[in-house]
C-alpha cells in the first residue's frame, strides 16, 4: 500500500472533502482525487461517496478512517520518542493551534510549562480562528489546540476535550472611573462607559445573557477581539473592562486600574483539545497537569 495515498484519504475524510483537504496540505483538488482514486483501486473499493455536491464516506471509508488513525497517531508517537530513544539531540516540535479568543497572558500561563517538558522542546504556535485550528488539528499538522470552549459534536472530526480548568470574572477601571461610578456592583454599571469583547468570544455571548438578565444597559465605547488593547483603552479611563480572575494582580499592577467587582456567575473555562483520549505527548501532558494543579488550582 501506498501511505502518502492513505495520507490524503485521511486528510480529506477529517477535513470534510478534498478541496478544504486541498488548501489544507497545498495540492489541487485534483491531485488529490487522483491520489485517493489510487487507493480506492488498491483495496478494491469506494471509499467516498458523493452526495448532492459533497462527498460522504462509505461504510468501507468509515473502517479505513479507523485504521489510518492508528497508523498515522503510531507514525507521530514514533517520530516524537525516536530522538530520545536514539539519545539524538534533535527538538521536539510541539505544535499548538490558539485560538484568538484565549488572553494572551493565560496562553503564556498554559503553555510555559511545556518547555520543561522534555529536553530540546522547540514550541511553535499558530493563532487562528478554532475552526480553522481544528482543521490543522485533523491533519496533525498540530499536536494540541487551546480554547476557551470545548470541542462540540458539530465539529464532526475525532478528537478529545481536556479540561484545565475554570476562572470567574472581575472588572477594572482606573481610580478616577470608579470613583464616578453609582451605586453598588454589578448596579453601577448601568449607563458606565464599557469596554466589551468582540462577538465572537465565548464570554461576550454569556456576558450579554448576563446583562440581560439583571436590565443593565452600560454605555458600550469599543468592542475589541484583542483584549491586550482593549485593557489598554481601559487603563487610559476610556472605560469598564473585564478580564479573568486569575489575572486580577497582574492586570490591576500594570495598567494602574482597581477592581470594580467580581462575579463568579460569569466564568470562562479553558481547554486543551487534541486527538488524543489518553494523553501521550509529553508538552500535552506538562500543560494539562500544570493548569489543573498550579494555575487554575484556586
């Protein structure tokens, strides 16, 4: 059997067609229909089936996709350890996919301690949209992908949620915002200048919900899907922000800002997701552990 043909059958049944497969590994849709027609020759049968405009795997498709998952999970296993089992100096690569929304800070928190690892670690991230992460994380062109929400079933590929852990949510203003403020928290954000994450967070969704249900109308000054510079805005008194708990003395130390409140009815959870039910790469493992007992472990 040819493996570079069961290669693109197997990007192109986790991608969900050849031409998202395509763009994915840089080969025309072309090529790869002729690659994956190669191996549907050499095992005798269809492995696609086509469907209105798209294609949907066959009952055979289904079976070799469970096959190519162990061989191609064996063939990364062996490309990670044969250095250290050679005693070969050579860097391993882990490859994590960020997801734009998670914090900067928290991404640095989470994955610092991959570098301890194992020796030679060589870390190398690729910030995106989760769809497309989980896309590179299907193809193995990423060992590990960090969200701030968990993988849903709708993402139709096999791969595993690992939970690190959960953070309430506080809010900041600078000391002259917060002494014009009335009334008590969360009250007194009623008609306050706010400084609010993009619609695409995870957060906003809730924090809206939140707002809704307690009829507080604040005054939104910019939405920002950078949080960086939305607490940059907010340390220059543009307005109300709010940011995860856990980097309440960090954000309070370097943007001169105070808490306005807490609320832990508003809490954003973190995840590393990979294909991997049982965790065997060893920066995977390093975060997972670190995040459940050091970082999130108050």
């Amino acid at each position: 059997m040819n493996y570079k043909h069961l290669h693109y059958f197997w990007a192109a049944a986790k991608a969900g067609g050849v031409v998202r497969a395509g763009q994915q590994l840089n080969i025309s849709p072309q090529t790869l229909s002729g690659q994956i027609k190669l191996l549907e020759d050499r095992l005798g049968c269809a492995l696609f089936r086509k469907v209105g405009r798209g294609l949907e795997l066959t009952g055979e498709g289904h079976l070799a996709v469970g096959y190519a998952d162990q061989i191609f999970a064996l063939g990364a296993e062996l490309e990670a350890r044969i250095g250290k089992a050679s005693g070969a100096a050579a860097a391993l690569d882990f490859r994590v996919g960020l997801s734009d929304s998670v914090p900067k800070s928290i991404a640095y928190r989470l994955l610092e301690p991959a570098l301890a690892a194992a020796a030679n670690v060589r870390l190398i991230c690729h910030e995106g949209k989760l769809t497309d992460l989980l896309g590179q994380l299907a193809v193995q062109r990423l060992d590990m992908v960090l969200a701030d929400e968990p993988l849903g079933r709708q993402a139709g590929m096999k791969a595993f949620n690992h939970a690190l852990g959960t953070t309430a949510m506080s809010f900041f203003a600078t000391p002259e915002l917060k002494r014009s403020l009335k009334g008590a928290f969360p009250a007194c954000l009623d008609d306050a200048p706010m400084l609010l994450p993009g619609h695409a967070s995870a957060m906003r969704q809730r924090f809206d919900l939140w707002l809704a249900s307690r009829k507080i109308r604040p005054r939104v000054i910019g939405e920002f899907d950078d949080a960086a510079l939305m607490k940059a805005f907010g340390g220059e008194g543009r307005g109300v922000f709010m940011t995860p708990a856990v980097l309440e003395s960090e954000t309070a130390a370097q943007y001169g800002v105070r808490v306005v409140g807490r609320s832990d009815e508003l809490v954003e959870e973190f995840h590393a997701i990979s294909t991997e039910r049982r965790i065997t790469h060893p920066c995977v493992a390093a975060v997972t552990s670190s995040a459940r007992d050091q970082f999130f472990a108050g």
